[in-house]
C-alpha cells in the first residue's frame, strides 16, 4: 500500500484534491499515472473488487479528471457509460 503522506504528494503534483482514506489504493494508482500528466489515460476495469461508494468516487474522480486528460476506459460496469 502506498503511505498516505505519499498519496498526498502525488495528489498535489497532479492537481487534484482528494480526502484519502486507508482503502484507497486505486485512487493511489490514479495518482501515479496522473503524476506523469499523460495526455490519455488508460483504464482497464478501474473499479473491478471496489465497494459501490468506492466505485462512485471512482467514477466522480474520472468525470473530474476527463476535463484535462483523455480517458479511454474498458469496463463491464453499464453503469460506467
């Protein structure tokens, strides 16, 4: 797991704001690859074994983010489109 502190450095380099909590191990991944600030991003099943909170931030995150960075994103999730 990636420690919080870090989780917070990578969030402010991205530019993003977040409230982390210790389950928030994908938003971590986000964060590295955005760090990178890649002109797309690719997801494959972003919120594959997440809770539905955890999903919709998820997805709250993702719709955030798709103002400044392309998505391309594989989910079998309907309710993702």
């Amino acid at each position: 797991m990636i420690p919080r502190a870090e989780l917070q450095r990578l969030a402010a380099l991205a530019g993003v704001r977040v409230e982390l909590q210790e389950r928030d191990y994908v938003l971590g991944c986000f964060l590295l690859a955005l760090a990178q600030q890649p002109a797309i991003l690719f997801l494959d099943e972003p919120t594959a074994n997440v809770d539905a909170q955890a999903s919709f931030s998820i997805y709250g995150l993702l719709r955030e983010l798709n103002a400044s960075v392309t998505i391309l994103l594989i989910s079998h999730d309907l309710s993702a489109i």
